[in-house]
C-alpha cells in the first residue's frame, strides 16, 4: 500500500528535502544514459516549500556575516583601462564633435551617419567590458528637470567628498584591543494614527490609509536616498544588508546592518532630512467611478472618455502639465523612531542579530505579525484595499481611474486589477526585493556564497576519502544535458517517488558528511553548524 502524500511530504520536511521537486531529465552525452533527478524548487516562501525557504533564509545569513565585520575591502579597484579602450575613446570623442557641427549646419543625413558610427564604437567598447551612456540620437525624448533644491520643510546636511573605502574606522581600548565595531540600525515610517498594543488603529475612520499605502509603494526609494545622504554626510561608501518587513502597525520598517560605525546623532540627522518627492501626475480624487471606467478604442490606440469619446491625456502630456511651481503627489520620509546599536566581531550578539534581521525572510508580508483577531484582519483588508486602487508605478492600470492614460498603455486594462506586485495583499504595498544589499558588501553575489558551501562539503568529503554520491557524481558538467520534464510526460514518476528517492539520498549525503565532519574541525564562519549543509552538496541543486 503506497504511503500518503502528506505522510511523504511531512518525512520530507523533517529531512530537508523538497516537497515540490521539479524532475528533470539527465543525460550522459557520451554514452547517452539517461536518468530523472528530483530537482529542489527554490521558493523562498514556508508556505510554499518550507525545505526551501529554511535553505535560502541560511543562504542570506551566511552572506549577511561575511559582509558585516571585514577588515579589508571586498573589491580590488578596476584595473586601468587597455590602450585599445583608449583609442576607441578618443575616437568617440572626435565623433561628439563632428555630431554637434552637423546638428548646427542642419546636416540630417551626416547627424544620422555620425550616430551610426557611435553606436558601432559603443558596441566595441561594451565587448571590452566598458559601459557608457547611450548616444544622443537614441534619446526619444528630453529629460525633465526637476529642481534640486532642497523642501523648506526639511533640515540640511552636511556634504563631505566620498573617499574610496568601505570598512569602519578601528577603536584602541585602554588595554591595547583594536576593535573595528559594525552597526544594527532600525527605521521606520511615520505615524498614521493612534494604534492599540496589537498594532490595530484606535480610530479606524481617520487612519490615513492612503498615505499609508503611498509610504509602502515608495519606500524602496526613500530608503536608497538615504544611503546616498549617509555616504555623503560621513564621507566614506558606507556598506549594508537591509531587509524591508512590515511593523506590527503594517508601516514600512527596515532592519540593516551597516559596516563600521555611525554617530547617532548624525544618523538622526540623516534620516530626519531624507525625503523621496514622488512628481506623478494628482491622483487625490478619482475622475472615472468603477461604473464607468474609460474604455480602449483600436482606431486611435488609446483610451476614450466613456460619455464624451475624448482622448484621454498620455503619460507625458500629464507629467509636462506639472508646472515648476506645483508640489509633488507624494512625500515620503522617516519617522522619529530610530535605533542604533553597536556590533563587534564574533560577539554573542551578533549571531542573534542576524537571526533576527531574517526572521521573517520565510513568511508573506501579511503574515509576519499576527492576525489571530478580527480586528487585525480588517486592519489588513483596509490596508489592501487602499492599495488596491493606488497608482504603483508610470504603467499602472489605476491612473485610467484618474483620467490620464498609462505609461505604455495596451488594451485590457482595468482600473483595480492591476497585476503589479504592490498591489497583491501578501506583498502590503512592496513591490521590489524585500533583501537590500550594497555591491560591495561581501565582494561575491548570493550564486557566489553558494558555491563556497558545496566547496566547503565537499572538502569535508575529501578528507575522509569520498567523493559523494550524487546523482551526478562521476559526470562532467561540461558533458551534461538536463532537460525540464512537461506536465504528462509518460516517463515523469509521482511524486511521492520523488520525494522518497530525495530523501533516500538526503540520508545518504547526512551520513557521509556526519562522519567527514568527525575529522575536521567545524564549518567555516559563513556556514551556520545547524544548517542543513549537505543540500548545498547536492549536484541536483547546484545544477538548477
């Protein structure tokens, strides 16, 4: 008698095994032998596959800690630029020149020429590793300018040149212990309204819902303006890995840890005196109701007012309408709360903190805080239905609600329906990577962290003689074809012969790891002693 599913899947679970494994077909070129492998399906949500998202929440602390405390910088500068580069740039520059006397003399035909070559010469400097702007002719439009001068409303800051250097200073104690302290900083939105202890509002009918939902949409925005303020007021490319997360209250919320150390004081200064100006056309009050939305008209490629059949204003006519003396539909900024706490290498603490800015990394948004209660769940719903008809970007179905056509806009679009991330009820508002890290945080991508753990097992299993046992153990890479199986393949087996073959094999790679481990002396620092390392040696994995 065949076990049930969900007995299968809950042996899974407890072996760290994928409980939607995607089977794929292996194939020797050589020989031509062929075999199906269960292959993990990499979803970062519990709800999804747990197996999985336990894997990647690890994979984000290991590249958190090899980035908070370095004491060298993770990249070497650029090397110098080949005399080729050279060439090819003076002979770009000569063609700006020429380009600018043939716009003055009126020579289309010349202009058109000129940009021809300067498209040739990008593509030679792309293939020699250099990038650059694009070339003039190729611009559709001007840039609007926008005024640079700071709000009235918001204090200044100070402004020092940014020198070339990513790790904090060093402190000597009164012993003679040279410390190199890191930070852990929270930051959060504004307040929308008094709220109880459960994060629910005391007066659900003057909760500004509505900035709330604008504050989640663009916060993404406000939180690079800071980093860009930091680096300029302290005077050095401060580095990060922040994680954006709901707080109780639903408001935006950031964890970060920060290489090197920050005054407080200047870090309330910064954060009061960031603010993202969002310049979207007025979308206060809505012109269409949901009874009588704009409709799409094939002959003139737009959308039409329902009574009148007039076009309605594109994207670019909405944004020159916004004159030089207008306010932005939007400002978002940071609250008054902000914490600051200072972190040391290999310090208890910092383990827990990292931990800490993960924790949530494997649930929704909507579930990170509890929901037990009806009132909770009607403080979400109201939060989502705000969204719900928010504008979430240029492209968004909802400004048809506001009378100005979309950016890009294709028939089909219904105002409320908008397929954008922002807009679904599990994201709250955030459309963009809930993990924020800086380019120079550990010097190698999360591809890059992952290799170093397979390196790291199989290291393991070079000392005790093995070389594991894989499915594709003893096959070159370089000599390998895999292949997606479709849905009703002949040939696909069940799952539950799936998961059982993946477990079979997890046990397998536990023992022979459990007993490498037993000659060595532990897992490198990056990798944590209770994850579930020997996935990471799976072939399997590291091949999807």
């Amino acid at each position: 008698m065949p076990l049930a599913r969900h007995v299968v899947e809950s042996v899974a679970i407890d072996n760290g095994v994928c409980i939607r494994p995607m089977p794929m077909r292996r194939t020797n070129l050589d020989t031509g032998e062929t075999e199906i492998v269960p292959v993990p399906c990499g979803a970062t949500l519990a709800s999804t596959c747990p197996p999985c998202a336990e894997r990647a929440r690890r994979l984000r602390m290991a590249q958190c800690k090899a980035g908070w405390h370095l004491d060298d910088e993770p990249l070497p500068d650029p090397d110098p630029p080949s005399e080729e580069v050279k060439i090819l740039a003076g002979f770009r520059a000569d063609l700006e020149v020429h380009r600018r006397d043939a716009e003055r003399d009126g020579d289309a035909a010349g202009v058109a020429e000129i940009d021809e070559l300067i498209g040739q010469v990008d593509d030679e400097l792309s293939a020699l590793g250099v990038r650059g702007r694009a070339a003039p002719g190729n611009r559709e439009r001007p840039r609007r300018i926008r005024s640079t001068r700071r709000r009235q409303d918001a204090p200044d800051l100070p402004r020092l040149p940014v020198e070339k250097r990513t790790v904090g200073r060093t402190f000597e104690a009164v012993d003679g212990t040279v410390r190199r302290p890191s930070m852990f900083l929270t930051l959060t939105c504004d307040t929308y309204g008094r709220v109880n202890s459960d994060g629910t509002p005391v007066d659900p009918s003057s909760y500004d819902y509505r900035r709330a939902a604008r504050d989640a949409i663009h916060f993404p925005k406000l939180v690079d303006r800071f980093w860009q303020n930091l680096r300029r007021a302290v005077g050095w490319d401060v580095q990060y890995f922040a994680v954006l997360e709901p707080q109780r209250r639903l408001a935006p919320h950031l964890h970060a840890a920060i290489r090197g150390t920050v005054p407080r004081n200047l870090l309330r200064q910064v954060a009061a005196a960031t603010y993202h100006q969002v310049w979207w056309p007025p979308c206060d009050r809505p012109v269409y109701g949901d009874d009588r939305l704009p409709v799409w008209d094939e002959a003139a490629g737009g959308y039409l007012d329902p009574a009148s059949g007039a076009p309605l204003i594109t994207w670019d006519e909405a944004l020159d309408a916004i004159g030089e003396d207008d306010e932005p539909a939007h400002v978002v900024s940071f609250g008054p709360q902000l914490r600051a706490d200072g972190m040391t290498a290999n310090s208890a603490n910092t383990g827990r903190m990292i931990g800490y800015l993960t924790k949530y990394l494997t649930k929704s948004l909507d579930a990170c805080h509890a929901t037990d209660t009806d009132t909770q769940r009607r403080h979400v719903d109201r939060l989502a239905e705000a969204l719900r008809h928010e504008p979430c970007s240029p492209t968004c179905a909802n400004w048809l609600r506001y009378g100005v056509q979309p950016k890009n806009a294709k028939p089909g679009l219904v105002s409320g329906r908008c397929r954008g991330k922002a807009h679904r009820r599990e994201t709250l508002g955030f459309g963009g990577r809930r993990v924020l890290v800086s380019r120079k945080w550990s010097g190698k991508t999360l591809s890059d962290h992952k290799a170093d753990r397979v390196a790291f097992i199989r290291q393991q299993l070079e000392a005790l003689g093995q070389t594991g046992t894989g499915p594709a153990a003893g096959h070159d890479p370089a000599r390998t074809a895999w292949t997606l199986l479709r849905p009703g393949d002949p040939t696909a087996p069940r799952r539950e012969h799936l998961l059982l073959h993946a477990v079979a094999q997890r046990r397998a790679w536990r023992a022979q790891f459990d007993a490498a481990r037993l000659l060595t002396t532990g897992p490198p620092p990056d990798v944590p002693a209770t994850a579930p390392a020997a996935s990471a040696a799976s072939p399997a994995h590291r091949a999807a």
